[in-house]
C-alpha cells in the first residue's frame, strides 16, 4: 500500500505515522530506499491500526513503548493511565463546580468576597478533592528530583535534592499533544558528603518526564569520588 492508501484506509495523516515512528514505535517492513517510497504491508496496516486503537482509548507512545519492551502488561499500562486520565477529570469537575457557584452566588470581581471561598476550597481540599491549578493552566509541577541514595562507603541512605545539581534540561516537542520530553542531567562532582563517615562521593544521571508532569524513567550512578579503603 501507498503512503495516501494506508492513510485513507486508518483515516489518519502522514504526521501521525511520523510520530509513531519517532517515537519508536512503529517501523514499516519495506521502508523507502533511493527514490523508492515506503511500500505498507498488511501487517504494517494491522500494527498501526492497533497502535490508533490504543492511542485513542488514551495510551501514550511511552505507554506503548513499555508494551513493546515488555516492561509492564497491557492491563497495568491501562490502570496506569486511566487513573491519570481520572484524577485529571476530577480536578476539572470539581473547578467546574467552583465556577458555577461563583455564577449562583452572583459574585463580583470589585467586592470578591476570598475569605469564604477560601474557606469553600480549604475544607474540600481537606477532604481529599482537588482542583485544576496554577501548573495546569500555565505550566506543570516537573517530576521530583528527590531520590534516596546510599553512600558508596558506609551504606547509610541519605536523601538528596538532584534539581540543585542539573547542568542540563533537553526538551523535546512532540507533536501528538502530550507536550515536550524532558530530561533532566544532572552530576553532583564531589560536592556530596556523607553526614555519617563524612567521606566525599558524587551522583550523575538523567531523570526524564513524560509527558510534562509525569515519570518515565530513570538513570542514576552513584560512585566513590576516593577509594581509601
């Protein structure tokens, strides 16, 4: 099949099977050589069919990726994502309802009354609701950085903040509506001391989130900076 066949037949455009193929997730068996385009097999049809199904019913690449390397099941790729997709409803239900109550109580800008809508959301909040925020509206809240290592020397656990020793944030724009890739690099040096044998050790790795606002995956080295012993 042509490019503009297996295009018509999934109903779908040339830059979603870009994407799937930047992601790594999708290779056509006979792909162009020379002046020759890509010839799409049946089965080529039938793995991108199955890849739209999937990232219709709200599974990511990185989702699917994991599925390919069998890294986790379908099932917890599932569970996984439908309770992000609902905690992300949720928040916006319970704004919605926040609006609407602006709306019945008629409030003002100029005479806002903050006190008693403060108060509205601080004892919703303490029972266990959430609502859109500032990040999801202007940004996102990065993945934590905060990771517990042990020292290389004694093997003591010691929590440590690796956002204070980044040298490096690469992002890169997808285009299938989840937002950038990011990963962070970071490398402590010998900036590290153990608070227990007070010896010098250093951290070096990557963090990346994705999407924006949720762990992927994870590299981390942890090594002696002098080996005394």
């Amino acid at each position: 099949m042509r490019p503009k066949e297996i295009q018509q037949k999934l109903g779908i455009d040339a830059d979603r099977i870009k994407l799937f193929k930047r992601e790594g997730v999708f290779a056509p068996e006979n792909p162009p050589s020379g002046n020759r385009g890509t010839n799409y097999t049946e089965a080529d049809y039938e793995n991108l069919r199955c890849l739209v199904v999937l990232t219709k019913c709200g599974l990511t690449c990185s989702d699917i990726r994991k599925l390919q390397d069998g890294e986790c099941t379908l099932e917890e790729a599932i569970i996984s994502r439908r309770q992000y997709i609902e905690d992300d409803m949720a928040r916006k239900r319970n704004s919605l309802s926040l609006l609407s109550e602006l709306l019945d109580g008629e409030a003002k800008f100029e005479t806002f009354d903050t006190d008693r809508y403060w108060g509205i959301i601080a004892q919703r909040e303490s029972e266990g609701e959430e609502f859109i925020d500032f990040e999801d509206m202007y940004g996102y809240q990065p993945v934590s950085r905060i990771r517990n290592v042990q020292c290389p020397y004694c093997g003591e656990e010691l929590e440590i903040d690796l956002e204070d020793f980044e040298y490096d944030q690469s992002s890169d724009e997808r285009e299938n509506g989840m937002g950038p890739d990011i990963v962070y690099g970071f490398d402590t040096g010998d900036d590290i001391e153990c608070p227990f044998c007070e010896k010098k050790f250093r951290i070096s790795g990557w963090i990346r989130e994705y999407p924006v606002g949720v762990y992927d995956s994870e590299h981390i080295e942890v090594d002696r900076v002098l080996d005394d012993e």
